[in-house]
C-alpha cells in the first residue's frame, strides 16, 4: 500500500499542510565476505534503486515496522538487528502538492527467508545485488546503507 491509510485521513483533515512522519529505512543483508548480498527494490514511483523504505503506523514498533515493510513490499522476512543511525530527512512535496517531513530511522537486518518480489505494487523489482556491484542509488540510500555495513555499536545521529 503506497500511502498507509492513517495518513490518508489525516491529510482529509489538513489537506496538504506538512505532517511530521516517522520512517524506517531497512537494509537487509545475507551471506558474509565477498559473497554478501543487499536486497534492492526499484520503486515504481522513481525508477530509483534503494533499500526497502517505509512508514511506521500508529503505535507500531519500529523495528517491527522495518520487519513488516520487507515482507510488504519484496516478500522477504528478515530481523531486524541494530539501529543504526537516526536522522531528519529534509522536507519533501509529493507530486500532488502533500507536504512531510521525515524521521528516518535506518536498521540493520538480517535475511530469514524468502526470494524477493515486487510483492505489493510500490516497486517493479526486488532482488539481491553484490555488495561490490550495487546498482546506482541516490546519495542519500548509498550513505544509509553505509551507515549498516559500519557495523558500529552504537546509531549515529546528527547534531
């Protein structure tokens, strides 16, 4: 579902006014050493190559969100392991004028099972890239999964 209803009915109240969300970002990894894999999705809306993204419904965990939108959108469980960076993402429009403004809370997550789909319409692909052959992705998705393969102890987040 590309619009979780919840903000649907909030935009009926405020039309395209911003909202403040708050979103997960999650990089899904399999395998270890050269052979390591990242789950890509090429979402319908762009064209554009990035980790699963999503957001967190009303009451939801987040991780249980980040968990729940990689099964959605590519038809893979996966666990989420580790925060690992926290971030404000600049305020956006949405083609039909809507206004928001993101928390972005990027995880770690480790492949269960599945082969990925594009399962739920938001994305025309969903497959399993080499980490030293990934596809071009915005600046933006390349600094979050590098934030992942860190693997720092400890989320990173802004000042």
């Amino acid at each position: 579902m590309p619009t979780p209803d919840f903000v649907l009915a909030l935009r009926e109240q405020i039309g395209t006014a911003p909202l403040w969300l708050t979103g997960v970002t999650a990089v899904v990894t399999r395998g270890s050493g050269p052979d390591r894999e990242l789950l890509v999705v090429r979402r319908a809306d762009s064209g554009a190559c990035t980790p699963v993204t999503g957001i967190v419904d009303p009451g939801e965990e987040p991780a249980v969100a980040a968990e729940r939108e990689v099964l959605e959108e590519a038809d893979v469980v996966a666990v989420a392991e580790r925060l690992a960076w926290v971030q404000v993402l600049p305020e956006m429009t949405y083609p039909n004028g809507d206004r928001a403004q993101y928390l972005d809370l990027v995880f770690a997550c480790r492949w269960v099972s599945g082969t990925p789909f594009p399962a739920d319409g938001e994305n025309t692909e969903a497959f399993w890239a080499r980490l030293d052959d990934l596809p071009e992705m915005p600046a933006t998705m390349t600094a979050r999964i590098e934030a992942v393969l860190a693997d720092e102890p400890a989320a990173r987040f802004q000042r």
